[in-house]
C-alpha cells in the first residue's frame, strides 16, 4: 500500500511539473516581437533608367521573416512614385522626386523600417555650368538638402585616379549603356592629354575606357606629348608642368559623342620660353561616349586665317603654339563652337572663336576673330565656356586688347574689353566667315581697363531668364577690378537686343553697373532663384538679389559667406529641387600653388608648392550658414585631392564631383 501511494504521488507530482512546462497555470508564453531593418538607408538614383536593390533584415521571435514592401504607403508601389518588388528592387519612375521605401513584417504588422530613395531627372549634365545659359543650377536633386548635408551624414565616398591634372569640369551622363549594362558615368579631361569615362557612383571607382589622346588612333604622331610648360607662355607656371586638355569639353547627348580639344609638340621649343622650334598641335576630338574611338572624321588640326593686319602683314594665322584653349566648348545648332585666347599673355595673339559641324569635323570652320587689326582681345573667360541664347547666338567676353569701333577711321573692327554677341549666319565680314557681330559692349574707361591689365573677360556671360518687365533678354558679367572705382569689380546688367556697343564717360546706356566685390572674378558667377552668386578673389561669396518687377539688382548684397576666397576666386554651382532645398557648393583653390610658389618648378612638385582642394556647401538663401565643408571631419576623411585652377564643382544624383591634380573626387551621403 505505501509503495502504491507513494508511486501515485509521484504521478501527481509528474503531472502537475509537466502542467506547469506547458504554461497551464504558471507564466504565459512571450507576445511575438519583431524589428526590422532595411539597407542602404538612402540612395540615389536617375529616373527610369537606374535601379536600387533594398535588403530587408527580420530579427525577434516570429517564424516568418518575410516582408512586403511598398512605396509611400503604396504596396509595390505604382508608376508614380516607382515600383518596388517582392525581393525590395525598387524601379524609379520617370518624374524626379523623394519617396520612402517601407518594409514591414508579413509576420508583425506593425514591425516596419523605412529608407529615403531620391530620384532625378535631370537629363545630364552636358556642358560646362551646366547649360548654354551658364547658370551652374541643377534645380532637379532630390537627394542632397540642407538638412542632410553635414559632416555626420555627408562626406567623401570614393575617388578616380587619373593621370594629370584635371582643369576640366566633370560631365555627368545617366543611364549610358556600356561595359556590359546601364550605368551614370563621369568625363574628364587631363593635362596629359587623356580622357576618361569613369562610373559616376561605383565603389571603388570603375573606369570604362581610358584614351590617350597622342596615340595613332587619335591622330597623334611619333614622339608626340602635352606641350612642355616653359615651351610657351612668359615661364611664369600658369600651367605645369604639361599643358593638354585645359577646356572643359562638352558632350552631344544625341549622338553619344564628346569633343574637346587636346595640345601637343613633338620636339622641345627650347625650354626657355623663346619660342624655338618645335611642332605643335591643337586638335579637335569627337570621341565616342561608349568607347572613346573617335568619329565624325575627327580629330582635326586646328588652323584659320582671317584678312588683317594686327601681325604686320595683311593675313593674320592661327598659330597653335601662341594660342591656347582655356575656355569650355559650347555646341549650338549641329555646331561645336572652341574660343582661345593666349599662355600667360605672351604675344603675339588674338581672341578666337571658331566652330565646327560637329556631325563632320573636317568641314571648314565659322572664325571669328576678336582683333584682326589689331592684338590681344583673348576669350579667355577663367575657363568658362561661351553662352548661346535661344536663337542659337553665341555671346563671349575679350580681355585686354585693342579697342577701335569708336575710332572716326577705318578699320574699326577691333573688341579688346568686350562682350560680343555673335550670330551665325553664311558670308564674310572683316572679322572672319560666317558669325557676324549682332550686337556688342565695351565700357567707357576700356583703355583705362587694358592699361592696367584689368580684363574685363576673366569672367564669362551668365544668360538670365526671360523676363516680363523692362529688357525681355538680359545677361551678367563681372571681370577683374575696374580703374574706377579703384579696386572693385563691377557687375554689368545688359539687354542682349540693345547692349549699348560704347558709350564715351559712362556706361548710362546699358541697363545697371555696380561695383560688387573686391578684386575681380576669374570664372562665371551662378544664378538661381533670382539671385547672382560668386566669389571674387579675397572676398566672401555673396549673392545679389534681382528684382524681377524693376529689372534691376539690389546693389547690396543680400547675404554673404563668413569665409573669404582667395585667388583664383570660385566658379560656384548650385543645387536645388526646384526654389526649395538651394544649396550653394563653391571650391576655395587657394592652394593650387604653382605660379606663386618659390623653387616650385620641379617635377615632381614639391609638396610646399599646392595642397587640397576644399569645398564648401552653403544655405543658398542666407550664405551666413555654411553646411558642411571638405576639411571639417576628423582624420581627413573628406580631404580632396590638390587644387587646380577656375574648375566649377558639378552635383548630379546626390554626388558631387571634384576635379583635382590627381584624382576627381566624389562626395556624397554617407552609407
């Protein structure tokens, strides 16, 4: 009997544990939890053409670790805001905008996570400042606002090694098909005569072609290089220690096709600046997007003549070693339009603009000569590019040079110390062959401004929008620091239909001149919602603000950068979705070194002779508040590359894009 009681207590004792394991009586079972994560937590993509993978992570006690995704609130999404499948690939729409990615837990509602995708749909950017107009504003990025530009979630992603300095600015091209897909890629230039065609966003950085520009298959002859430094110009290092590519190219999204202009010699002139012998060589290149093969009969020398007397005799030569090639490239109207103006002002040269039909570069050219009578008057334009209007007229700015169009006696065809509005047309004028001077500019104290090396083209022309008050066609220029007033450079506010050619005392006959800043500008200002921004050297960038109602600018400048800016000055550009968002991103290249340096003609160059390139980003509607600049992170995370000389930033699809005299940087939100 005991032994039975006994074993039925044990029984009881069994099944009471075996109760309490089961939860019956005792501690309920865990609720089920989840937490979901998702990645990248931003990206950035082109519209249609560029897609993004998402991964989402599901962790906590539920069995099914699936998720649905959706776009803003959209199960899948739709053709409006972008599709996204079962696996998280998400396909952008064909309208730039900013959504939000959500992934939620099949298992757990209401476990979710969200990431940010931003959409462009900005076509490429194409051309130097971005447009014809030169308005350095990429008003269609969506990813990069002033909230997110800090120095905790924006900073340097990657970098492209190149092969000499890049004085070019970088060409950005969405969904090009090449190297096996369909990928945004980046074009630049070097001093050593190479192009290339990196992928705009791939880490590490993924070069697709790389063209040397001497070779034989782009017309290159034996024991061709870039041009020796101290083989042109006055030896004072403007550009060393090799001269090729200077001018930013400029890309034909139609043809798949970019041109640009390499320079060369084939035997030493001397290496004394004596301008000995030696073979030179400016060519035209039509290179192919995909491949960098050339095409369209490229690449061609380039030579012209126009009847004039400026060098002593009654034709006046494009000399190739004399002549160089700092602005951009402009293409208007199925023709590539290439201005130049001289190496360090060492004479004899003139200002040229020529253009070719970029569908058969062997055609003979458009010339327009800026002095053919007389000498100097280069397009020099601190590397930017001319603007072409609507109507396809193409407007440039001369430096120091013979001025005669007021003159009482013929000739009077000369345009130091102008701003020119060309028109292309068939015939012959006294300046050259098909471009006819539709209207011009020259300030009143002209001979005051070339006496005193004041070139009023060391800026470029910035075409302003339509208006519908006062002049319906109005253009910006500032140059260097006028004689009067005395150290201040002066912006002028002109009508393109009637720019007031020249006026003897003043310059009442055109629509607003101000002095504006201190000590002149080498570049081309930005404007954007309705305000003018740059930077002159060893002042702060400021923005003036234009009044649409008056056609005028406030004289006053409506905010400015805490910082200064030293030589040689910023080309700022600017980033915006829309009026919204402004982002101002301006390079100080203080420390591109070279022509102010002491015992710094070396190769290679002596480290205290350059030092980085450094870009700032700004609240483009109060420039008080930077947002982030490239030395503020610890440990030089962001540190650019060395600076090199008048080269504008360019912003595409949450990127920026720097040019430096080993790498092109990219910056960008950080993963």
């Amino acid at each position: 009997m005991a032994w039975g009681r006994l074993l039925s207590s044990v029984g009881v004792v069994l099944a009471i544990e075996s109760f309490v394991a089961c939860g019956g009586g005792g501690s309920t079972p865990s609720p089920p939890h989840a937490t979901v994560t998702v990645s990248p937590k931003v990206a950035a993509v082109a519209a249609t053409t560029q897609s993004q993978q998402f991964t989402a992570t599901v962790t906590g006690n539920v069995s099914d670790l699936s998720v649905t995704w959706s776009v803003d609130g959209t199960t899948g999404g739709n053709s409006a805001v972008g599709t996204i499948s079962s696996t998280g690939l998400y396909v952008p729409p064909a309208a730039g905008g900013a959504h939000t990615i959500t992934a939620t837990s099949v298992a757990l509602s209401s476990a979710s996570a969200t990431a940010s995708v931003a959409v462009t749909d900005l076509a490429g950017v194409f051309t130097y400042h971005n447009d014809s107009t030169r308005d350095g504003a990429n008003t269609q990025e969506y990813a990069l606002t002033t909230s997110k530009v800090t120095t905790s979630s924006f900073g340097k992603l990657f970098s492209c090694a190149v092969d000499g300095a890049v004085y070019t600015q970088p060409l950005w091209v969405p969904g090009l098909g090449i190297g096996g897909g369909t990928h945004n890629v980046i074009f630049v230039a070097t001093q050593h005569d190479s192009a290339y065609a990196f992928d705009a966003d791939a880490k590490p950085c993924v070069t697709y072609w790389h063209a040397n520009l001497l070779n034989t298959l782009h017309g290159g002859t034996a024991n061709e290089t870039p041009i020796i430094w101290n083989d042109v110009g006055n030896c004072s290092g403007d550009i060393y220690p090799e001269v090729g590519v200077t001018g930013t190219p400029v890309i034909d999204a139609a043809s798949g096709t970019i041109y640009l202009v390499s320079s060369s010699e084939v035997g030493s002139a001397g290496g004394d600046c004596s301008y000995g012998p030696g073979t030179f060589y400016r060519r035209l290149h039509a290179l192919d997007l995909v491949t960098g093969s050339e095409k369209f009969n490229g690449p061609i020398s380039i030579t012209g003549s126009v009847a004039g007397v400026g060098n002593g005799g009654s034709v006046v030569n494009f000399d190739p070693q004399k002549h160089h090639q700092r602005s951009g490239l402009a293409l208007a109207n199925g023709t590539v339009y290439v201005a130049w103006a001289a190496h360090e002002d060492a004479t004899p040269y003139h200002g040229w603009l020529f253009g070719y039909n970029a569908a058969d570069l062997s055609q003979a050219p458009s010339i327009f000569n800026t002095t053919p009578n007389g000498g100097l008057g280069g397009i020099w334009a601190g590397g930017g590019a001319p603007a072409v209007d609507a109507s396809g007229d193409i407007y440039v700015t001369t430096g120091n040079g013979i001025f005669d169009a007021n003159s009482t006696t013929s000739p009077f065809n000369d345009y130091g110390d102008s701003i020119l509005r060309l028109h292309p047309f068939s015939g012959s004028t006294s300046n050259g062959v098909n471009l006819s001077l539709a209207g011009w500019f020259t300030p009143w104290n002209q001979q005051n401004i070339s006496d005193v090396d004041a070139d009023l083209g060391s800026g470029a022309v910035v075409l302003l929008p339509d208006q519908t008050n006062g002049p319906a066609h109005l253009l910006a220029q500032i140059g260097k620091s006028q004689p009067d007033p005395v150290g201040q450079a002066v912006v002028f506010l002109i009508d393109r239909d009637n720019m007031g050619q020249f006026n003897t005392g003043s310059d009442s006959q055109i629509v607003q001149s101000f002095a504006a800043t201190c000590c002149g500008l080498w570049g081309t200002p930005a404007f954007w919602n309705n305000g003018l921004y740059f930077a002159g050297a060893w002042d702060s960038l400021k923005v003036f603000a234009f009044d649409p109602s008056t056609g005028l600018f406030n004289t006053t400048a409506s905010s400015q950068s805490p910082n200064t800016f030293p030589f040689p000055t910023a080309t700022p550009s600017i980033s915006s979705q829309g009026s919204a968002n402004g982002i101002v991103w301006a390079i100080d290249a203080g420390l591109y070194g070279y022509a102010a340096g002491q015992n710094c003609y070396a190769v290679p160059v002596p480290a205290a002779c350059t030092g980085p390139a450094v870009l700032h980003a700004y609240s483009a509607t109060n420039l008080a508040t930077e947002l982030w600049n490239s030395s503020q992170a610890a440990s030089n995370r962001d540190q650019a590359g060395n600076a090199v000389k008048f080269v504008p930033p360019t912003i595409a699809n949450g990127k920026v894009y720097v040019s430096t005299r080993t790498e092109v940087d990219v910056y960008g939100l950080l993963p």
